[in-house]
C-alpha cells in the first residue's frame, strides 16, 4: 500500500455546482483522489486479475481544478493514481494495484 503525506489523496475537495451541463474545456489536475464517490460520470471495470474499479469524473469551471477519484475496493494502491493525458473527452491514467490478499 502507498503511504501518502497527511492521506491528502483520500479527501477530494467540494466543487461548486456546475449546472445541468458541463463546461466546455476543464482545466484538469494530473493528481488523482483514491475515493469512492460517484455520479453520472462513473465508468467501472474489472483490472486483468478480476479486480473491480471505477473511475469518476469531477468537473469545475475554469479556473477551478476539476479531478478524478479512483477506487477499488479488494485490491491496494501500490502507485498513486495519476493522468498521463487528454484529449477532448478521453482521459489516460495509471497507478498499481495489488490484491488485498497478495502478502507481498
């Protein structure tokens, strides 16, 4: 499991309202939350080894940070969830992941 200064990937911030619709550009942060909070943009997955993991996306209106909270709930963060890239509505992230069960 990663150790992270004072937990601060655990607590995503509160963002205003944005409306019925999202803003047409975000200003992205590469850092991501390890969360379990969900909402309409929730997309969930199973990792190679059957792990389940959802990615949701938080939008703000620029200048505000928007972010992205990952979570997996049977398995650890061995990296810190991060964004590689973007481009228009696709987002390309990484992190590590081990089995809650692996002893190593």
């Amino acid at each position: 499991m990663i150790t992270l200064p004072q937990q601060q990937s655990f607590h995503p911030m509160a963002l205003p309202d944005v409306g019925a619709s999202y803003p047409d550009r975000v200003l992205l942060s590469v850092r991501c939350y390890i969360a379990d909070r969900t909402n309409k943009t929730t997309a969930t997955s199973s990792t190679s080894e059957g792990h389940r993991i959802q990615v949701s996306f938080f939008a703000a209106k620029p200048p505000t940070l928007s972010y992205l909270c990952i979570f997996c709930p049977d398995a650890d963060f061995t990296s810190e969830p991060r964004v590689v890239t973007s481009q228009g509505n696709l987002i390309l992230l990484t992190t590590g992941i081990r089995s809650s069960a692996d002893p190593f």
